[in-house]
C-alpha cells in the first residue's frame, strides 16, 4: 500500500512491481547472453563488466536520499544481467553443476537475509530507508536474481523441458505464491523474497525462448533487437507506475488534509 508520509527507497510492490521486474528479469537474460555471445565476450569478461556497471549503478542509488525510478530500476536490471553472468560463470566456465552452484547461492542469499534480519529485526522493503538495510536489500537482490537463474537454467538443461515448459512451471510456482498471499496468514515478507526469486526464472526461460536458435526450441529474435524492445517496454511500464503512484500519494495526501 502507498503511503503518503513515508519516504521509500525501494518502488512500491503493487502489479506495476511485478511487470517491471518481470520485464526487467527478461531484460537481464537477453543483455547477458548479448555481452557474453553476441559481442563474444564470454561469461568471465562479461562478469567484469556487469560488476561495474552494477556497482556504478549502486553507487548512485543509494547515495540519494529520495527514489527515482529510472535510478532504482536501471539497478534491478543491472542486478539481474550480473546475476545471468554470476550462474553461467558458475556452471559453464567453473563447471560447478546447477547443484552446488544452485547451494552456494542459497548459501549467500540466506547469509544475507540472516544478518539483515539480525541486525534490523525485519526484512520489509515497506519502507527501506536506511543506508545498511537498502545496501543489505541489493546484495539480497544479486543472489536472488543469480538463484533464479540457476533454477531457470536447471529447467532447461539437466530437467530437458523447453523453454516454453519451463516457463509455465515458474508460472505455476508464481500462482501458488499468489494463492499463499491472499488465502493464507504466511508471511508476506517471506512470500515477497519467494516471488522475486521466481519472477526471475520466468523472465530468464522466456527471454531464452526468444533470443535462442531454432534449433534449440527459441525464436531467434536476437538479443540486441529483444533488449532493445524489453528496455522500452520496462520504461513504458516503469512511466505508467510511477505516475499512478504520484496519483495515488497525492490523492492521499489530499484526504488526511481533508
């Protein structure tokens, strides 16, 4: 829910949320195999270069003091094209397997998420606005976004399904999430970090469903052009969004000055 009076460095979770990541987690997987296929790069070089894209990034966000949209979402993505590199790497160029790599991952994420809760007894992203909570936030974010990859990836190779397939299961797994939240008194915070996880298997199978050879079950759209796309519709989303929030908040304001 938008609230007026508290400021928040993360967007409002509402459906606009959702899409954007969605979109954002599609994103990351066609720029990812762009950097390390299409430019030829590989996963090493193409790491490098995310993780400097991703901090530069992080950087800006989080030294401001107030949420801009374009500077939050410009990070989701760069989080989610390192996360790409970061589970590629792991599997293809360290041969580490979807398992351990898939475990070292958990490990990470459930590292993090300890020593956040540890220190700040919540792991709510309503509201973060504290410097060590958002910075805990994002490294949750990079597992996460890697872990999804991962599971995505595991889908496709070890499993067999196609990326079609695999994409329904992360959609099915989303829908459960979706029956958790409003039929059932679990944790809201705990089926946030559920879902985030999922979206990004669902964006990553089917932004491989379009970029991939034929030959593989994909469409071959290209990884330029599908980003390209991707991008402009993340922006269109994250336009949309975040005008309707401003509505939302002043609409707000307006009724408690009332």
């Amino acid at each position: 829910m938008v609230q007026p009076d508290i400021p928040n460095k993360v967007a409002a979770i509402t459906g606009s949320f959702w899409i954007a990541k969605i979109i954002a987690t599609t994103l990351g997987e066609t720029a990812g195999d762009f950097i390390a296929h299409t430019l030829g790069l590989g996963y090493v070089v193409g790491f490098f270069g995310t993780v400097a894209l991703l901090v530069g990034v992080l950087l800006t966000q989080i030294r401001s003091n107030a949420f801009h949209p374009a500077v939050f979402w410009a990070a989701i993505v760069a989080t989610t094209t390192t996360g790409t590199e970061i589970s590629d790497m792991m599997d293809r160029t360290f041969g580490l397997g979807y398992v351990l790599g898939s475990t070292i991952l958990v490990a990470g994420l459930t590292i993090t998420l300890t020593l956040w809760y540890w220190r700040k007894q919540t792991l709510s992203v309503e509201p973060i606005l504290a410097k060590d909570s958002e910075l805990f936030f994002w490294i949750a974010v990079v597992f996460s976004n890697s872990l999804g990859t991962a599971f995505g990836d595991a889908l496709i190779d070890p499993i067999g399904l196609n990326f079609i397939q695999g994409a329904l299961v992360c959609s099915a797994l989303i829908a459960v999430i979706l029956v958790l939240h409003y039929f059932t008194k679990i944790n809201t915070v705990l089926l946030f970090w559920a879902a985030f996880i999922f979206t990004r298997p669902f964006g990553a199978t089917f932004g491989d469903f379009l970029v991939k050879e034929h030959t593989h079950g994909g469409l071959e759209l290209g990884t330029l052009a599908t980003s390209l796309v991707a991008s402009a519709l993340l922006a269109g989303v994250v336009f949309i969004g975040s005008r309707r929030e401003r509505k939302m908040r002043l609409e707000l304001s307006d009724a408690k000055a009332s």
